[in-house]
C-alpha cells in the first residue's frame, strides 16, 4: 500500500535477526534504532542481541531486543537502512547458535584496568521471546509529509497520540540528506514482564558494514552495544578500545569459521558466502547513548587471518614477525647435523633428540624441549618431490579443524638470503594418555624454508600463556638458520607453475553422476596420487586424432605441438598439486614395489597407479589438453580438455584413447 508521499510494504513477522547486541536502557520511546512514544507507558529496554553477515557486497541484519514496559503499551521502532531491505523471518536458532560459535571458538577480550590487563570470556544471555511484529517498509522522498504518515499509521490501528513527531521527522530528515531513504517500522506490543522481542532478518545492499546509531540520540541514558559479525575477514585487529570510531568500543578475538558452522544462523549461508573464508568476531560497547556518527565500516582496514591473544605479556595480542618482539637474553650454541646440510642456532640447556633417517625417507629431525612444556624443531625433508607448498597447504586444512583452532597470515621473509615463508597457528595440546593433565592452549610457530629438492621447517610449540616469552628466541633461531644445499648429478626437468594450476582444476572436478564423461573416466577423477615422473609421447601419437582435432577446433594446431613439445621426455611432478589428501606415487616406491612384485611399467602409457602428461595449451593460454592413465579395471587412458574461466580451470571435455582389460 501507499500513503503520500511513501512506497509502502507491510508484512508481519515474528523475527529478526542481526549481529548487534545492545542492553541496559531506560526511555518511554523504543532505544535502540529510534522509536515513537504512542502512551505514557515507561519504557525500558533491557538488553539488545544482534548479528550481522557481511559478504562484502550484502549486509544481513538480525536483531533481538529484550524490551519491558511498566504497564501493556503499544512501541513503534524506526530502522533506517542505505537501500531497500527484505524482510523475513530468520533462524529461530540464531541467536543460540552465535552463542555457541562464541564459546566454541573461545572469543576473549582484553580487560584493561590501571595497573594490569587481564583477558576475560565472552558471554551472552537471553530472555523469553515476545510474540509477532507488524513490519512496514518505506522510502521517504520528502519528509514533510513524515509526520502525517505516522498519524496515518498509528489511525490504522485506532491507536490516538498527542505526539506531533516533529523530533522523529528531524532524525528521519538527518538520514535522508546522506542519502539513506529506506526505514523500517516495527510495532509491538509489550509489558511489565522482560523478554526478547524475536529475531526478524533484515537483507539490503552494502559495501560496507552498516549499523545505525544516531537515532538512539533523542533517547539519551547509558546502555551496552554487543556486535557480533561474521564476514570474510575479521574487521577489528587490533583489540584495545576505540573500535569502529567508538571511544568506548573494544573488539574480542576472532577465530575462522567453517561455512557449515553458520548454517543454523543463516541456512543459505553456502551461497550467500561461496567459497569466502569466513571469521567471527564481536565488538562492545558500554557507555552514553550520544552518538555523533552511524556505524559506516569499510572492510578494507580488516585482515584475512585471526586475531588472538598471547597472554603472557599483559595488553600484547598476537604479533607478526616483522613486529620486534621484547628482547629477552638467550643463551645459544651452534647445531650441524652430521651431513652438514645446515647449520643453526639452537638454546642452550635445552634436552635434545635427533632422528637421521636419510637413507629411509631423507628426513633428518632435531627435536628440543624445555621445563616449561615448550618445544622447538628443526626438521629437514629431502626427498625431491615434497615441497613447502604443500606442507603449508595441509598444515591450513587439516583433515578436522577444531573450532578453537586458528592460523595467522601467511607472509614471506628473507632469512640469510633464503626464502622462507612464516605463519602460526593457535591449537590446543592434548593431554598424555593415561595421565590426568588437561589439553591447554598452545601457539605453533612456522618456518618454512623452500629448497630445490624437499624443504626445511623450523617448527616452536609453546603454552599461550607463556608464547610471549619465546617469541624472540624462535625469531634468534629462524635468523640463524644458514642452509647448505648438496649439488645434485643432474636436475630432473621440472613441469610449471602454470601447469600446477591446470592439475589442481582437473582433480577438484566432481564426480557427478550422469555427467557426460567418457567411460570409466570417475576413476581419474577419483585418483588422489600420481607417479612422479610424466608420460610421454610415443612416435605413434604425434598425430592428432580427428575427433579431438574436432572437439579443440581452431586451438587444435597450437594446443597439440606445444602437448607434443612438452612430452618429449619425462618430467618430475612434486605434491603441489594443491588438492586435499593428494600424493605423489615416487619412484623409489615404484622399485620397492617391482622388487617385491615384478612390476613394471612404460612411461608413454601405462604403470602402477595414475599417470599423467606435461600440459599443451594454446595461444591464449585459456585453453588446455593433457593425457592421463590409470590402472583401474578397465585400464584406461584419456585425452582430458581444459577450459580457464575467471582465473580458475574447470573440466571442459575428455576422450577415451585406448582401453584395455586385463
């Protein structure tokens, strides 16, 4: 319906649902958003709960007001938004489900006091819910006929007032000159008993976070803001007061989340945030309600990795390496092991263990403890075809992620001119078994050297409590490290970074059922491991067959001689094939195992496991063709076709090439 000068929407609703959580307010008028007085009945609002999501494009807002009255009255609260919003109704698990997430993911704040810090827990209350909303939206083109309207409205509902909301048309006029026309009208009845008005979800445009706070102005009196948002990065890093332009505003720590972790929130949060990484973090404010400003927050001033607290240091969160840490004496002395490959720092005092086993799987570890439970490790991996990339890869996806744990920002540094590539991660450390020690809380220091053939990590694990303390001995450590690569007979030709991407789209192609591929092709989908070495191009394949000639159409030329060229002998594959539970099938593997079974194998087509091919693509380099065998039954083998579309490489075709049954 219409009224003036408005375009009006009316629904009822018994929910809503935000990421904002105000409390402790007293006003004979609605406190938080704005609000209309319709009786002389003495308001108070209680408390507020709320959440928003932000998907850097999109805001939804859920809101819960525990709102009481001292006799049955009758509240309208105003709401204005920077476009249109879609209303309705939200999880009835929302609430409790953020509650959860938050003690789940062991959120904490600082607490600043004049002599000390102290980190405190979060927690969040609820009260009874309260009945259904009677919900407009409008859009104000001219505020002049503002006031007419709300007498029209409250008309509606044989509601009289003396109020001739003069005030109310100010506020509305302040947000309609910085060009925010959308509000939303909400009334509900109440009493003497407190309880939660249920959650109702907002849904509107915006590229920044937005939570309005200059309507409370008209309210006055002293009250508490909870802020809860999840979004793709975590908005306040650094978590002493002053948050989002608020004096009296301080952020808690923040912890990932997995997509499927929000789902009771938000049901649909799989699309609303696609493949984003997702973070939780609350904000809170205790003081006046005089607001100069709404909450406007541009995400670009957030991190992508979570903020924690160390403890051990009063007031100091979590640091990176670039950051100098406190300087504390160490006492060092200097570590080779016996092939001399590298040389380190390492405390002294320390109880020392090492493992030498390059002749097994050429790894050498060296591993140090201290009384204080923390443990320091310098560990070499040798064998060709492991890489950093891959280390750090399953070290951020593990194959369960507790919710308490959480990784920094990765960042690359230069240690003795050797690239190294740092990250930590907060983790908790499980008890002996058998022993009545309890898990506690830990932070894991990484650093990740590359080298040509494996690489070397230098790994310190120390209780969060005491974190602080060591953090200048791991930096000693880390700087100290000077490694020694031995000079290999000949380097195995290595395949490209560009080619990586290729595999990485093609093994993260799912297996759906009925989908239009070749015969027995699942199997290559499945394959989670490839033997180390390509194939290669036997003189009977340099022509291209007619039907893929076909299907690659005016790239046929170009893609199949630079597949020709690429393939003329064999080539090393590492693991940096970034796909979950990926591995690569080695050589040494393969002649243990012809040693035990006879096996054999031919680099142009068939051997144990899955091979694969050096990629051809073409001019454009969007475009990609690559040849992949198996040892399922039926043996296979298959031309696989790739296409690039925005940046990412997805299955576009495959022909079956030769089958045989054994």
């Amino acid at each position: 319906m219409k009224s003036g000068k408005f375009n009006i929407t009316f629904r009822c609703l018994p929910y809503i649902f935000t990421l904002v959580l105000i409390s402790s307010f007293s006003s004979p008028l609605f406190a938080d958003m704005g609000g209309i007085r319709i009786s002389d009945a003495k308001v108070t609002e209680t408390g507020q709960k709320a959440i928003i999501l932000h998907n850097f494009d999109e805001e939804i807002l859920i809101l819960g007001t525990d709102l009481n009255a001292d006799k049955p009255t009758g509240l309208i609260r105003f709401i204005p938004f920077p476009s249109e919003p879609k209303v309705q109704l939200a999880s009835p698990k929302a609430f409790e489900s953020a509650k959860k997430l938050i003690h789940e993911h062991q959120l904490k704040k600082l607490f600043f006091t004049k002599s000390s810090t102290h980190v405190n827990n979060v927690e969040i209350t609820f009260n009874e819910q309260l009945g259904a909303h009677d919900i407009s939206v409008i859009k104000i083109n001219n505020t002049a006929d503002f006031s007419q309207w709300i007498s029209n409205f409250l008309a509606s509902k044989n509601i009289k007032s003396e109020n001739d909301f003069k005030d109310i048309a100010k506020i509305a006029a302040d947000y309609t000159s910085r060009g925010i026309n959308w509000f939303v009208f909400d009334y509900v009845n109440i009493d003497s008993t407190t309880k939660m008005i249920e959650p109702i979800q907002y849904r509107f445009k915006s590229k920044q976070l937005y939570y309005p706070l200059k309507t409370t102005n008209s309210f006055g009196g002293v009250g508490s803001i909870d802020l809860i948002t999840i979004s793709p990065c975590t908005p306040v890093s650094n978590l002493a007061p002053g948050c989002f332009g608020l004096f009296n505003m301080q952020a808690t720590s923040s912890s990932e989340l997995r997509t499927g972790e929000v789902t009771d929130i938000m049901p649909d949060a799989s699309q609303f945030f696609g493949k984003q990484k997702l973070f939780v973090q609350m904000a809170q404010f205790r003081g006046d309600y005089s607001f100069s400003n709404d909450i406007l927050y541009d995400f670009s001033k957030g991190v992508n990795h979570a903020i924690w607290v160390e403890e051990e240091t009063p007031g100091i969160v979590y640091s990176r390496l670039h950051e100098e840490a406190a300087y504390r004496p160490v006492s060092l002395e200097t570590f080779q092991p016996k092939d001399q490959s590298y040389s380190v720092k390492i405390p002294t005092g320390w109880q020392k263990s090492e493992s030498d086993d390059m002749l097994i799987d050429k790894s050498h570890r060296l591993y140090l403890f201290n009384d204080d439970k923390t443990m320091l490790s310098v560990s070499t991996i040798a064998e060709p075809t492991k890489t950093a990339e891959r280390y750090l890869f399953d070290l951020q996806r593990p194959d369960f992620k507790p919710p308490f744990e959480d990784y920094s920002k990765t960042e690359t540094i230069l240690v003795n001119g050797q690239k190294a590539i740092r990250i930590d991660i907060k983790t908790q450390r499980s008890p002996l078994l058998g022993s009545q020690d309890s898990a506690i809380d830990v932070v894991k220091r990484y650093a990740i050297f590359p080298q040509k053939e494996g690489f070397t990590v230098i790994t310190m694990e120390t209780p969060i409590s005491i974190a602080q303390k060591h953090q200048n001995l791991f930096e000693l450590v880390v700087k100290s490290l000077t490694l020694k690569e031995k000079p290999t007979k000949k380097a195995t030709p290595t395949i490209t970074d560009a080619e990586y991407k290729v595999f990485e789209g093609f093994f993260s192609t799912p297996t759906k059922e009925q989908a239009n591929y070749p015969p027995y092709f699942e199997y290559m989908l499945r394959s989670r491991s490839v033997f180390e070495m390509t194939s290669v191009i036997n003189d009977k394949n340099k022509t291209i067959p007619k039907l893929l000639k076909d299907v690659l159409g005016s790239d046929a030329k170009t893609m199949f001689d630079n597949y020709l060229k690429n393939n003329r002998i064999e080539h090393r594959i590492t693991d940096r094939i970034l796909v979950p539970d990926f591995s690569i099938y080695t050589e040494e593997a393969y002649r243990k195992e012809k040693e035990q079974h006879g096996l054999s194998r031919t680099p142009g087509m068939f051997g144990p496991g899955t091979y694969i091919s050096r990629v051809g693509f073409n001019a454009a380099q969007n475009r990609a063709i690559f040849y992949i065998s198996g040892n399922s039954a039926p043996i296979t083998a298959y031309f696989v076709i790739m296409k690039k579309t925005d940046g990412q490489w997805e299955y576009e075709d495959a022909l079956l090439d030769k089958m045989l049954i054994p």
